[in-house]
C-alpha cells in the first residue's frame, strides 16, 4: 500500500497555517456549511477550542501549539515563558480533560524556556502538527493489522482528520484497513449531544468514499449481538497510567456491551495522550458542559420548559475492557500499569 493509497482516504483539514493567523474550519457547522474562521490572537482561540470550532485532543493540542506562535508575535516575537502567562493560562483553562492540550502547550513552554525565537516557535508547531500526521499514519497501519480481513467495524464520535492534524486516529484504522481490504463493514454512532458522528464521521467517511451506516447512540449492543462487528474502535483524549482511557462520553457502555458480545476493543491515540503523572480514571477531571447542549438540537429546544440536564461530555472506559492499545510506538495488548510504564516512561 503506497502513500498515494492513503492519501485517496485523506482529503479534510481542520486548520491551516498561514504564519500571521491560524484558519479553523468550524465544525459546529459541518456538514451544511463549510466556513474557516480566522484567528489572530490567542484569546481568540481560545474560545474558539472551548466554544467546539476545532475539537478533538490531538486537534486541539496542534491548534494551542500554534497560538502560542500567535501570542509571541503579538510580544514582539522573542518571548519568554512569563512574558506569555496570560495567553498561556487562557489556553490551558479552554478545556480541561484532553491531556494533548497540556503537552503542546508544555513542549511550547519548553521551547520558550530554551529562549526559542519566533522563527523557532514557529518551527516547533509546525512539528508537532507533521508529527501527529506522520503518528496517524503509522496507528493506521498497526491498527489494521490487528484485523482479520472481512471484518466489521464500529467507531464512536469522530476521531478523522477533523479531530487531529489530518488521517485520524482510530478513523485512520478504518481508512487503513478499507484500504487493505479488511475492513468491509463500517459502522459510527450519531453521538449526542453534539453529533460529532453524525454530522462530522459520516461527512468524513462520505468525502473518502468510504461506505458506512450511521447507527443511534443506543444500538451499539444490539449491533454487537447480531455479530456485523468484530472490533470497536475508539479514539481517546487521556490514558492514565493504569491503563484507564477517557473518551467521548457513552464510549464506556459500548465497551462493556462489547465485552459481553466478545466484540474486541481497540484505542488509538498518539503517545501525548498517554498521561502517566495521572494514576487512575478515577483522578480524570470529566469536562461538564452546559446543560443546555441536551435540551435542544442545533439550536432547537426538544424538551419541555423546566427540564433539568446533567451534561458530562466523557467517560472513562476501564483498562480491563481495553483488547489492544495503539499509539505510534506499537500495539499494547491489555494495557495495565506496569506494561503501560514501560512502554511510555519516556512519552
């Protein structure tokens, strides 16, 4: 398979860079309206990351990287650390559970501390954007190799080229395995309440020509139980040290329906979303959004006046329940704490 075969599955951006102001394509919108917005500053996007323009922890990780390039000129363009606490702190406060976020923004400070000048900053978001690229490519292809030929596959919320620098994450799985024949069944949940799936994977999937069938959140089991599927494939935006993977929210009950029906769970993430400094899922602090997201659809109320909403917008899937983890630097199968140290005492 040359890179030309990948490509073919590979033609959405999320952002793009133009030097002086970063571009986001707003996903709050797709599919009905393709819009880029464009952004100069930091506090900018900022609020574009916490108000859904661009989602998705690598996504969001490439695009803080690149409003910190935005911050330092705003300086002047010789920067230092504190000179950019502000624009730092907005960025950090913007969401709180991808962990990719903090660690673009920590290799960022790294560079700022080493006295990085513009042209540098530049430089290194630019390589944290071409290595997340090159890391989705190399997860599409160990990812796929887990995979028996003529398999059927589902995914949960959309982890495509939309939510990273470009192929995808656990979509770039599929896109691979389509590729290579064996991946013949693709299936992908709506994912309420922002329909991140229906609106975002089914749009990515249709683009690539990739034939899919777009199911509601709650047949996941019932699609498991008449054995169409073999693996669920799940991206992720923090993997604790345990093993523990929070991911979009309902991905837990798929996973344990998954278990019960003998349907293998696959994550794919790069190795920034391994987080070893936290323990457990149980130390995961769960983004809680406004409850308003579930009372309505696209702007529309669907509920009574006066109902009440709790609004959690991830979970957190036990390691136990993970068949096989996937970052850029190899398969681990069965993820637990000490195969986890191990493989990423250096991410």
């Amino acid at each position: 398979m040359t890179a030309a075969d990948l490509d073919r599955y590979d033609r959405v951006r999320a952002l793009r860079w133009l030097g002086d102001r970063l571009d986001l394509l707003d996903q709050r919108i797709l599919p009905r309206q393709v819009a880029w917005l464009s952004y100069t500053d930091a506090a900018g996007v900022a609020q574009a990351i916490h108000d859904l323009v661009v989602r998705g922890a690598p996504a969001i990780g490439v695009t803080a990287a690149y409003a910190v390039v935005l911050a330092a000129r705003a300086r002047g363009g010789a920067p230092s650390r504190a000179a950019l606490s502000a624009e730092l702190a907005l960025l950090r406060a913007s969401r709180p559970t991808a962990v990719n976020l903090f660690w673009a923004l920590d290799r960022m400070g790294r560079a700022l501390d080493a006295g990085a000048s513009l042209v540098a900053l530049d430089a290194e978001a630019r390589a944290i954007e071409a290595e997340d690229l090159a890391a989705n490519r190399r997860m599409g292809e160990l990812g796929a190799a887990l995979i028996a030929p003529g398999s059927g596959v589902l995914t949960h919320c959309n982890t495509g080229s939309l939510a990273t620098a470009g192929f995808g994450t656990a979509l770039g799985v599929i896109r691979t395995g389509v590729a290579q024949g064996r991946i013949t069944r693709v299936f992908n949940t709506e994912t309420r309440p922002w329909l991140q799936g229906a609106r975002l994977t089914s749009w990515e999937l249709l683009t690539d020509g990739i034939p899919a069938k777009l199911i509601a959140d709650g047949a996941g089991a019932h699609l498991f139980a008449t054995g169409q599927v073999q693996w669920l494939v799940v991206g992720a935006d923090r993997i604790c040290a345990n093993g523990d993977t929070a991911n979009k929210i309902g991905t837990c009950e798929l996973a344990i329906a998954a278990r019960h029906y003998g349907v293998r769970v696959m994550v794919v993430a790069p190795a920034s979303t391994v987080d070893l400094a936290t323990a457990r899922g149980a130390d995961i602090e769960i983004e809680l959004r406004a409850p308003d997201e579930l009372l309505g659809i696209a702007g529309v109320r669907t509920t009574a006046d006066g109902v009440q909403a709790w609004n959690p917008v991830f979970d957190v899937t036990p390691a136990a329940l993970v068949d096989a983890l996937v970052t850029e630097r190899g398969v681990l199968e069965r993820p637990e704490a000490a195969r986890m140290a191990a493989a990423f005492a250096t991410a």
